[in-house]
C-alpha cells in the first residue's frame, strides 16, 4: 500500500496523519521512502485510512510478487520532486523577503550613513534569481536530455 499517495489524495500532511494514525512523524516518512511497516504501524495507517488491513496485506503480496519494486511510477515522482522544488523555493523567496528588510531597518537604526545592506540583498538576490531559474527552468542547459546524452556519451553509446 502506498502511505504516500493514500496520504496526498486526502491533503493531509505527514503531521496530520501522524496525529491521525497515533505514530511519529519519523515513522511516517520511513514508511513512505519504502521501509516496511511494522503489524502495530499498519494497522494505525488502516485505521487512518478507514482500510481493512487484510486488504492492505493482500496488495503488499501482489505487489511483491509482480516486482515492481516501488508503487510510484515515475511521473507520480517527477511531479513530487517538482513540488519539493517548488516548496524550496518559495521558502528561500519567503526568507529573503523577511530577513533583507530587517537588514535594511538594522541598517537604518545603527549607521544611516552608509547603507551597507543593499550588498546581501544582491548577494542573495541573485542566489534566489539562479535557484528561480532551476526551478522554473527558465534555462534548461543542464535538464534531463542532456543528462541523457552525458550518460550515453559516458556508457560509449551513440544515440
């Protein structure tokens, strides 16, 4: 059973479902990057869930013995990495925006004459600039088909 996507498709966080199923948040996150449940752990996420857990342990079995080895396919884990990139960095725009203007008032406050807090305002503006353009590939210089190419080149196959 996958904890992940049963989790993502209610919106809870991985808080809420801890507070939900009565387990830590650390056990949460080793389930969803695959390691096993323990009996105790599944039936806290069945009961979470509002699923029978024979149910689950039926799904596990023929998971197993198909080999798929994980349950998200590969655009389900492009679209969460994307999403952990954009969370990034929206945190990093959210610092920026808190952390420079009180650069800038303690700036005001201590020595008015000189405004020295225009310099890590570009430092890290332009560090939030370059993490912008990653993560909205703006420039795709370095994306997945030249990584493809590199691995081809790398293995001395032509394309």
């Amino acid at each position: 059973m996958n904890v992940r996507k049963l989790r993502l498709q209610r919106g809870w966080s991985q808080e809420e479902l801890a507070e939900i199923s009565a387990l830590s948040i650390r056990t949460i996150q080793r389930i969803e990057r695959g390691q096993t449940p323990s009996l105790e752990s599944r039936k806290a996420l069945a009961s979470a869930f509002d699923i029978d857990i024979s149910q689950w342990q039926i799904e596990d079995e023929t998971m197993s013995q198909a080999d798929t080895g994980n349950a998200v396919d590969n655009e389900e884990q492009q679209a969460l990495e994307y999403v952990r990139d954009l969370k990034a960095f929206y945190s990093h725009f959210c610092t920026y925006l808190v952390i420079i203007p009180f650069l800038f008032f303690i700036n005001v406050t201590t020595s008015p004459g000189y405004i020295w807090a225009w310099w890590p305002a570009m430092g890290w503006g332009i560090g939030l600039l370059i993490h912008g353009i990653q993560t909205f590939e703006v420039f795709n210089f370095f994306g997945p088909d030249w990584e493809k190419k590199q691995v081809e080149k790398r293995l001395g196959r032509k394309l």
